[in-house]
C-alpha cells in the first residue's frame, strides 16, 4: 500500500522498523507514525466507537480526531496517526474508552 515511484517525487530508502499489533509482527519504515505504518501493512480497523463498536480508521491524521486511538506500548489513548513508530513498539487495538485491564 506504499507508493513506491512517482512520476515528480522521488523516494530515498528508509531504515525498517519492526514493532507489533494485537501480538502480530509488522514491518514500518523510519518517519513513519503508528497508523501510517499500519495502513500501509494493509490495517483499516484501528479502532471502536465506544458504544455501538463500529470499527475506526484513519481518519484526519492530524492527531485531531480519537479515530486512531490506541494502547501503545501499555498506554491507552495514544494518538497513533501522530506518534512516531518506534523499534519493538507493542500496538494494541484499543476497545472502548481504553482502561487498561
């Protein structure tokens, strides 16, 4: 889900980072956020609404919106479209107003 040629833009190669989502093993590159690395991996659901548990996305990426909450790293509530990725994050899909249990 990467777009990797542009006819204007030009890509320098970036460093892999690995972390984790809901116990799986998924690759980022460097300058990545959270949500991006993600949606790149081919991640939609990065959330539910609290009461009716409709699934969340990506939504502003603007760190604006609490679509892209998430439990990272044993934190709730992390805005991930704006958290940097980081090596050996844990990344938790958070359900509702994320206590951690």
């Amino acid at each position: 889900m990467r777009i990797k040629e542009h006819p204007i833009l030009g890509f320098k190669p970036r460093e892999t980072i690995k972390f984790t989502f809901d116990g799986k093993t998924y690759q980022g590159l460097a300058g990545d956020t959270v949500a991006s690395a993600l949606h790149a991996a081919g991640v939609r659901k990065l959330s539910e609404s609290i009461h009716r548990k409709r699934p969340r996305g990506f939504y502003c990426a603007i760190g604006n919106c609490a679509s892209c909450n998430m439990i990272v790293n044993g934190a709730p509530n992390v805005r991930t479209c704006i958290t940097p990725l980081e090596e050996g994050m844990d990344v938790r899909m958070q359900h509702g107003k994320g206590r951690v249990e």
